[in-house]
C-alpha cells in the first residue's frame, strides 16, 4: 500500500507568514455522482501545490443509453469559532475556494447550495430572516451579529448559534458577537454522459493550507511524543526525512529546526464510487514550491520528477486512503 516518503532538501515556500497558534486546514475533494453504476472514472490526473489543485477526469458510460444525472463538488465544512484559526484562501467570497469547473474544454456556471448548522440544526432560514449572512467570516457577518437585538442575540447564545467573544486589545474590555455555526456548502450541475463515449471535466481551486510556525513532532529536540506518533502515521515520514530534520535541529543552538510547516489534506476516497469503484489510470502530482523545502506523504512508487515535483501513477486504482502532505520551509529562505 502507501509506504513512501518523498524528500528533499530544505528552505521556502512563498506564502503569508503563519501565526504562532496552529491554522488548520480543511480537507479538499474531488467529485461526487448522484448515480455511479454505469458511469466509470476512466483517468484522473491530479496536481497539488500550496497554490493551486488541478484535477482532471475522464468519464466513461458504460450503458447503452445516455445518463443524465446530478454531479456535485461538495466544499469542505467550515466551523466559525472565535478561538481557533482556520485557513481560508478567500474569507470575503461564499466561493471561498475559487473553484471552477470545465466539460470537454468549456467553462460551465454551476449551481451553489449553502446551508448553515449549529448544535446540528438547520438555521438558514433563521440566519436570512435576520439578514444575517451564513458565511461566518468576514465583515458583513459581524456587522449582522452586533445589530441584533440583545434579547435575540441571548436565545442565539443559548443555542450554540453565537458566542460572546472577550478581549482587552489596549483600550480595554471588548465583548464581540461572534459566530460558532457550521457552514456546509456543495457546487452542483446537471450533467449529460452520452452513451459508449467519453466526457472531460476539469475543475480547479486554491487549497486550504493549514501550518504551524513551529515543527509540532518534536519534544526536547527529539523526534518523539503523540504528535510524532500521529505525523509518522498520517504523513509517511520516512528515515531520509527524520534525518533531513535531525540535523536541521543540530545546526541550530536550541536543539530545534528553525522550520515553519504547511499541511494540505484531499479527499480522495470518493473516488471509489464510481462505477467499477476503482480509477482506471490514476496520476498524482505534487509540488513542494521550492527545491529547499522538505516533503513527505504516503504513496506507492513516488519519483521525482523535477527540482519541486513529485509524481505517482496506478493503473485501477482503488483511493483507500486521502493524500496528507507535509512540507517544512526553514525560516531563513531567500524565497522560493
């Protein structure tokens, strides 16, 4: 199964500076078809990089008559919570992916279903009715919050819909209304598969790209504690990339790597669920941003293919498992 780690030497990716607290990142996708037993994944060509993820498929229907059914690209859930950092390339969009679809070359609109949960609940309607936006970030949400009437915003703070947020940033006390539902939101279109012939989708948007200022892995200026424990397993780190830290670590006095970490997670299990379950030819491409940077996931058969890029093809490949990526940039790079 997965058991490689793919390695390199060490320095930065171009990217805003990371904050001292963990930004998480969310977890991306691929494709889901309402109706999957006849229509097969013929090839998926996927590209990662902290900047940009590609994807495209070959579809295929396999019946003998055309299929006309719902495909959704459904975005990753966003929790709104005042005490923890989540990366979200643009806090200012209901499309905060930038994701855009093509069919056979051409550009197609898609439809956007968004819906707002807290404590498990549907809330939409509740949150329009008071021109509250479901979109948790941003300015327009906050201003909604603060116009509330209190004894609404009180029920609101019962129900897990909202909190009071408590800070002194120098001029004293501030109590701020802030948001804690849950964003779920799925781009959909109708979709045609003629029958015996082949269909191109492409679709392409800016990751989540979660990180650290910090290497996490590391107690005392050792590889060691849970959070190696959980990094080892997730990411595949292999002996070359441990001993890539090790001695980043010795060269720096207090025994720690003066590396930032970025993390970018997708979703690829769902590829399974088309016909046949498996994708017939599968490509993964992976660019680490710099040739100084150090990158480790898991995979069978990795090659390096250029001085950032890394690359693993199958042939019916079954997804049993989703891509995690870990790349560390020293603090003292010239840029990527």
């Amino acid at each position: 199964m997965f058991s490689r780690a793919a390695i390199a030497s060490t320095i930065l990716i171009a990217q805003p500076a990371l904050a001292n607290d963990t930004v998480a990142e969310l977890g991306t996708g691929g494709l889901i078809l309402s109706r999957s037993d006849v229509i097969a994944m013929q090839s998926e060509d996927l590209f990662i990089s902290v900047d940009e993820i590609t994807v495209d498929y070959v579809f295929r229907n396999r019946s003998d008559g055309d299929v006309k059914t719902i495909v959704a690209f459904p975005m990753p859930d966003i929790e709104a919570n005042p005490y923890g950092m989540t990366a979200i390339p643009d806090m200012a969009s209901d499309n905060f992916l930038g994701f855009e679809l093509s069919i056979d070359g051409k550009p197609v609109q898609t439809q956007l279903e968004q819906k707002a949960y807290a404590v498990g609940i549907d809330i939409t309607e509740e949150l329009k009715a008071r021109d509250v936006p479901i979109f948790p970030f941003g300015e327009a949400a906050a201003k909604a919050l603060a116009a509330l009437p209190e004894t609404v915003a009180e029920e609101w703070r019962d129900r897990g819909i909202l909190t009071v947020d408590e800070y002194d940033d120098g001029s004293g006390m501030k109590r701020v209304r802030a948001p804690l539902w849950q964003l779920k939101s799925t781009y959909w279109w109708e979709a045609i598969f003629p029958a015996g012939r082949e269909v191109r989708v492409g679709h392409r948007y800016r990751p989540s790209v979660g990180g650290t200022s910090s290497v996490s892995f590391m107690q005392d200026g050792k590889l060691q504690g849970e959070a190696y424990s959980e990094y080892k397993s997730r990411y595949c780190m292999d002996e070359g990339f441990e001993r890539a830290v090790l001695k980043a670590a010795k060269a720096n006095p207090d025994g720690y790597p003066q590396f930032g970490e970025t993390r970018l997670s997708y979703i690829l299990k769902t590829g399974g669920n088309w016909a046949l379950g498996t994708i017939g030819k599968f490509k993964l491409t992976i660019d680490k941003g710099s040739p100084h940077n150090i990158v480790s996931f898991c995979g069978e058969g990795v090659e390096k293919t250029g001085p950032t890029t890394f690359q693993m093809t199958a042939d019916d490949y079954y997804p049993n498992r989703n891509i995690e990526i870990l790349i560390l940039q020293p603090y003292n790079a010239g840029g990527g």
